[in-house]
C-alpha cells in the first residue's frame, strides 16, 4: 500500500493535518476551512486514498471468483482489509462481515435474527438517545413480528438512567440494542454493565459503535458484546464499507439478509444452500475498493494511535467546554462526565440553521438539525441544535474559530 506522507510517530498536530488536504482548502473570501463535523463523516488521509487510488490502478478485479492473477490479488486485498478491521476490534476474520454502512448491519441483523427469533409480545429495548439506524429498523421488523420496542431514558445531564433500564429489561426482552457513544449527547453508555445485565436476564446485545471506534479501543471480546455495527467514513475510510461483527455461532444460526451470487454454496430450481458466515451475508460484488480504503484507515489510525487521538480530543472536548461555560446564552446539551468528543449546542433562542449558516460564512463548517436523533430532541424539548465534533485533525485553534463564529451570529442575529 503506498503512503506519501510520514506517519506521525508522536501526537504531532501540523503532521496529521497535512495528511489531509481537505484542510488545505479555502472557503469564502480564502478563510480556513474549519472542519467541526467529522461525527457525521470525517476527511480522509493520502494514505487511505492513495491506497485506493493505487489499488484501482494496479490490483483491481473482482473478488473470490477468478483464478487468475488479479482476482487473486484482490481477493488478497479484501481479506486482508477483513484481517484488519477484526485486528482493530479483537475479533476473528470470520465474524466480520462487510455491510455498505452501520446502517446496512442493524438491518441485518433486524431482518435475519429478528425474524427468526422474535415473537408477538418480545421486546427489543433501546434507548432515548439512539441514531434513527437504531430504531426504525427494529420498528420495521417488531411490526412484522408483533414484538414491541422499548425505549429506556436519559438523566438530564444525558446519562442513561440505568434505573429505567432495570426496571425495562424484562423477562421479554430479547434484545438489546443501544449507541455506544451518542451522537449528539458524545455520552459514552456504561455498555459493559448493559451487557452482563442483558445476559443475565437472557437477552441478547447490540451495540451501535459508529461513534465509539474513533475515539476509544472496542474490544469486542472483552465486552462480550453478541453484535458491533460501525461504519467506515467516520472512521477516515471511505463510504460505502461499514461493518458487522457478531458471535460466529450467531452469525452461523441465522439464515441469509439477501440473496445472490458469492454468498451460496449450491444452486439449483430444487433448491439452494449458502455458505458459512461472513460470506452468507455478503451478497454480490462486495465493496472491494472501499474495503482496501478501510483497512488502509485502520493502518492508519493505529499509527498514530487510538490512545493518542483520544487524548487530544478530550483536551479540545474540555477546551470547548470550559470557553462555552463562560458564555451565558450557550445552552449545552450533554454534560454527562463519560462524554467524547461531540458538542450540541443552542444559542439564545436563535434557530440552529441560522447559527450554522452564519459559521460557515466565517470558515466554520458544523452540523445542525436533529442529527438523525428525533425522539431524543423531542425529549431534550428542542427542536433542533447545531452540533461541533472533534478528530483527530482539530485543534485549539479550530474551537477559538468556533467561538469567534459564534460572536459573529450574536452581532447578526441580535
Ligand atoms: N449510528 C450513529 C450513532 C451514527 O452517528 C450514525 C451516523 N450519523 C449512524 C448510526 C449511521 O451511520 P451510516 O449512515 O453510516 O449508516
């Protein structure tokens, strides 16, 4: 795989940085380009486009069915993507399957061992504070089954109570399925407690960790988590890849999501069998291009260190807050002390498309809306917030350009 640019050895902010020449980019009247919504997708370093790029010009064919040279190379190169996103979360080759995004793995697992497991009167408990991928799916397939979703709630300083999610984790509860990290509270869930507390009653767990894997180490075995769904493009990879983990024994109980080529052992008009995990799950012509563009960002996110990246979005995280805790008509919504890298935020009573449009004038490119997360809005009674959020590319800097913004919109907006 080729790499341009020297890999960081140490927390080195202007290195990193010039890995990405996004950020070279200028906006407006040549302002910085401050880029605070990597919760919603992050840039991409050289190394995982030129890993690409390099693959497209060299090794590309289709994957596990030529015998010549260069399905065989890309065949190499899939896998190995596969060796390396379950390296990254302690898992085996074989529980990894490639889905298009998180979204496509909660799917699957709704549609394969939703259907076969679920009856009338089942629950599936989630939370509050989930991603609509956390919730309209299991919407779809308790509708289909007759099970019920359930939602536990949130304290006020975006903790998940976990009194209501004893009292709702019942005797029908056959799964549990939540957010690692919110994406718009950055609370980090007490996952390991949800998770014995689950199995203790006989239930299973999913966890939604697109937000988690860029900031902290996923240990899928340490958790014991029974599924993991994450996605690439926040992860500095590309889209179109992202990636369910689960259990191979569950995996290998549950029937097929689709059907097509690679993914079947035998065909016939009298009938078909497939194949083990993860290839079962794998219909099609699978995002090979995407999967060498993960691997290259899992390569490059261990270089320069999970640990590392994590620190110094805790220290801009920390330095957000304390400058926006002296600003009286900032109203920040999540203070829960386990919290990463993500800041929603209301000003005065100003509509948050109007503060985002303003802050992208200046430079500054955040989110705003309901980030995906409706039911948590219409519990935080608000209708909308705008929403900064840290990578590994950030700085100082960039939460002073912020807060320089925001002064511009107080003089605009009144
Ligand atoms: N869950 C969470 C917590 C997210 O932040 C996101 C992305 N905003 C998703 C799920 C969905 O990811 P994707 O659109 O890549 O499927």
């Amino acid at each position: 795989m080729s790499h341009t640019q020297p890999m960081a050895t140490s927390f080195d902010l202007a290195a990193i940085r010039s890995e990405f020449p996004t950020l070279k980019r200028r906006v407006y009247d040549d302002k910085r380009l401050i880029f605070l919504d990597s919760a919603a997708s992050s840039q991409k370093p050289l190394a995982v486009t030129d890993a690409m790029d390099s693959f497209m010009k060299t090794s590309y064919a289709n994957v596990h069915r030529g015998v010549h040279r260069l399905s065989q190379e890309a065949t190499d190169a899939f896998e190995a993507a596969r060796t390396k996103v379950a390296g990254f979360m302690g898992a085996e080759d074989r529980e990894v399957v490639f889905t298009k995004n998180t979204t496509e793995a909660i799917n699957l697992v709704a549609q394969s061992w939703g259907r076969k497991n679920l009856r009338p009167g089942d629950e599936i408990l989630l939370t509050v504070l989930e991603h609509h991928a956390n919730i309209v799916p299991w919407q779809l397939i308790a509708e289909e089954t007759g099970a019920v979703v359930r939602a536990v709630d949130i304290q006020s300083d975006g903790t998940l109570d976990m009194d209501d999610f004893v009292e709702k984790l019942g005797e029908r509860t056959r799964m549990v399925a939540c957010a690692f990290v919110s994406n718009v509270l950055g609370t980090v869930l007490p996952v390991e407690d949800i998770i014995s507390r689950a199995h203790a009653k006989g239930a299973l767990v999913l966890l939604d960790a697109s937000q988690a894997v860029t900031h902290r180490r996923v240990d899928v075995r340490a958790l014991d988590v029974d599924f993991l769904a994450w996605t690439g493009h926040k992860l500095y990879g590309p889209t179109g890849i992202g990636v369910l983990y689960g259990k191979y024994d569950l995996l290998d109980a549950m029937p097929p999501y689709q059907g097509g080529g690679d993914m079947i052992d035998t065909v016939s008009f009298a009938g078909t069998t497939f194949r083990e995990p993860p290839f079962r799950f794998e219909a099609g012509t699978p995002a090979i291009v995407e999967a060498v563009g993960l691997g290259a960002a899992v390569d490059w996110v261990e270089g320069v260190g999970l640990q590392a990246i994590a620190a110094h979005e805790a220290d801009l995280l920390d330095y957000a807050m304390q400058r926006l805790a002296v600003s009286n008509d900032v109203r920040v919504f999540g203070t829960a002390p386990e919290k990463v890298s993500v800041l929603a935020f209301q000003l005065g009573e100003h509509h948050a498309n109007d503060v985002g449009t303003i802050l992208d004038r200046t430079g500054v490119a955040l989110r705003v809306g309901q980030h995906c997360a409706e039911p948590l809005h219409d519990r935080l009674g608000v209708h909308s917030t705008a929403r900064a959020s840290f990578a590994a590319y950030n700085g100082r800097d960039d939460v002073d350009a912020l807060l320089d913004g925001l002064a511009v919109c107080r003089e605009l907006l009144g």
